[in-house]
C-alpha cells in the first residue's frame, strides 16, 4: 500500500490512542487490516465493539449493518464512523422492513404469526433486527445459527427466517435434521411471497428469498472441478453457499471456522476455500506450507466490502483527529431498543 497513506494512518492512530478503536472484518483488504486493533466476523466484532467502553470512537472497517450493530452495542456517547458510507451489503438490501411486515400481515391474516418465531441474520438492517426484537426473535450469525434456530423453534412451531435462504436451508435441514420439504421459500417481490396458504401452514421454516453475491457464486461445478484438479482436497465452505455446494463440500462453518479449521492443518494439506476472496488470499499467505486455493477459478471479491480502502480510512480518522466526525452510524432510539432486544437475546443463547 501506499506508503505515505500509511505513514499518515499511523500518525493518526497515534495522535488519536486509546480514544480509537478499529475494528476490521475479515473480509477487509491488507491496506486497511494492517490498521486493525481487533479482527473477526461479525460476532466477534459485535461482542469486541461492545466491550471497549472506553473508546469515545468506533471506525468500523466492515459494512453497514455491522456498523448499525456496534452503534446499538455501544453507549450513546460512542460514536461508530463507516469510513465509506457506499459499503452497504446486497443481502442485507433483500430485506426492507416494508416487505417484512407484509409478510408478517399474510401470516396473522392465517393466524400463523402467534405460533412463528422470527430470525435474523445479522447480515440485515438495524430495522429488520428491530422487527424481530418487537416480535420476540433473535438474531443469529454463522457460528450460532444452530443454537437460534433450535431455539426459535422451541419457542414457536415455526420460524421466519431472514433475509439469507441458503444460511437458513443448510442450517435446518444439514443441522437440524428438517427435510427440504419442511422448509419454504418466501418471495418479497411475489404476492403472498408466491406461497399458497397451504404451503404456510405445513412449513417449518419459512426462508426469505435473499443471498450473497459473493458466496452464492460458488456451484457444485466449482467443487467438482477442483476436486478433478486437485486430488485429495478438502472443500470447505461458508454456510452462505448454496446448499448443493455445501453438501457437496467437505467442511461448512463460518468465517472464524475457517481461520480456526486452516491453522489447525497439517502442512502439506490442500484446500479450496469458498468465501470471500481477501480472506482466503491472506489464509495462503500467512500458510505456505499449505496449499490454500480459492474455490472458484474467477476472482471474486465483496465489492461493498472492498469499498473500504486506505484512502478512505486515512480520510476518517484525520478528520477525527481534527475533532470532526465523518460517516457516522446511527440508528434511531426505538429501532435500537428492540435490535438490541433481539442481539442480547443471540448474546444469550444456552450453549
Ligand atoms: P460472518 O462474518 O458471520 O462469517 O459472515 C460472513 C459475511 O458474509 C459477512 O458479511
Ligand atoms: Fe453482504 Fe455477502 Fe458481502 Fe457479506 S460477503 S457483506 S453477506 S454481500
């Protein structure tokens, strides 16, 4: 990286201490990452963001619905900046509030809604989390879907699972034991989400049509290629792919999974990797006794989060420096009352 911007990093980091915090996701390019204090997925960065009191701001280098997140985990007087206001999150954008509360209509007018628990994927907007805090749900991310979904569905006899599909089907039905036939798919943009009312009151789970760009690009041909390839390579996936790439794969687990399950390695082991491209790059660099590949033969990066670059971290921290605070994340009281119902009750689970 350039290295005047990354001496002029340095110096603001310096110039600001302990009042800073970075958090890095990740998926972060090295440019930014290099600038971390703390790294991880999004429920590590949650749980980090919520125990540094101390820090007067938050420079989340992530996307947008982490930094809504950290700014309901943290007190009113920390303030959470997005160094490029453009990192949004396509999955999180599948589901409006609007949309959601359709669907909570079709249910009540079944009278499903009483018996359906929601839950969220951390990957949605403050707003979505909001809905589900009202509604007595729970948010859930990669490492702890199982132990939400089982949960939820103790407490109902069904669940609305938003906004990622694939998160959904590979929990239920790979971890759960559900069929494939337990769960439905709902469609936003189709009336009733395209579900016949028969069709809402046998599913179990009721899956939100959303995905990744980026993990939903992964096929079984990506898997069944590099095994040609590549003999005796472990295939290990983010639970974000679809579910004929899962099952396909060796190993599914969420990010800090991957990090964990690839350090542990034995040297000389190969492995293709299906999530984000930043990370996987860094896994091959800080392994070369280990043959680490992407899993897909074209490059495919987060762009949203990519949007997060040197450029832009220097530009909000010098502004903190000269006491203006840039991208600042908020959200609004009420919403972040009920999101932060919804977070403590993940925070919560047994397990
Ligand atoms: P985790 O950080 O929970 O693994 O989620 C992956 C992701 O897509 C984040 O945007
Ligand atoms: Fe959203 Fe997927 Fe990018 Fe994560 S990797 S921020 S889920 S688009």
């Amino acid at each position: 990286s350039d290295p005047d911007l990354v001496a002029r990093a340095t110096a603001a980091k310096a110039a600001l201490g302990d009042r800073v915090f970075v958090l890095g996701h990740h998926y972060q390019r090295d440019e930014v990452i290099q600038f971390a204090d703390v790294t991880g997925d999004s429920f590590k960065l949650a749980r980090e963001a919520a125990a540094r009191p101390q820090a007067e701001f938050i420079v989340f280098c992530g996307v947008h619905f982490m930094a809504e997140s950290a700014d309901i985990l943290t007190s009113d007087a920390q303030q959470v900046v997005l160094p490029d206001l453009a990192a949004g999150c396509s999955m999180a954008d599948m589901a409006a509030l609007p949309q959601v509360e359709n669907a909570w209509d079709v249910l009540t007018e079944l009278g499903l809604a009483e018996r359906t628990v929601p839950v969220t994927y951390m990957n949605s907007s403050a707003d979505i989390k909001g809905f589900v805090g009202r509604n007595g749900g729970v948010v859930c991310t990669s490492s702890n879907a199982k132990r939400a979904l089982e949960w939820a569905y103790q407490q109902g006899e069904k669940v609305l699972f938003l906004p990622d599909q694939h998160l959904g089907r590979n929990t239920a039905v790979l971890e759960m034991g559900f069929s494939l036939d337990d769960c439905v798919l709902y469609d936003p943009h189709k009336p009733g989400g395209g579900l016949t009312a028969e069709q809402l009151r046998e599913a179990k789970m009721i899956l939100w049509r959303g995905h990744c760009s980026v993990h939903g690009r992964f096929t079984l041909d990506s898997v069944n290629d590099v095994r040609q390839r590549v003999p005796g390579v472990t295939v290990l996936v983010h639970p974000e792919c679809r579910h004929e790439v899962v099952r396909a794969a060796d190993l599914v687990g969420s990010t800090e999974y991957i990090i964990r399950t690839i350090e542990a390695a034995p040297a000389g082991s190969a492995w293709a990797v299906g999530t984000e491209l930043n990370l996987v790059r860094r896994l091959a660099l800080a392994h070369p006794d280990k043959q680490i590949m992407f899993l897909d033969r074209a490059v495919c990066y987060c762009s949203t989060m990519n949007r997060i670059d040197l450029p832009h971290l220097v530009w909000a921290l010098e502004e903190l420096v000269a006491g203006r605070v840039v991208n600042r994340i908020t959200v609004d009281a009420d919403t972040a009352h009920h999101a932060r119902v919804a977070l403590d009750q993940m925070l919560a689970l047994p397990g």
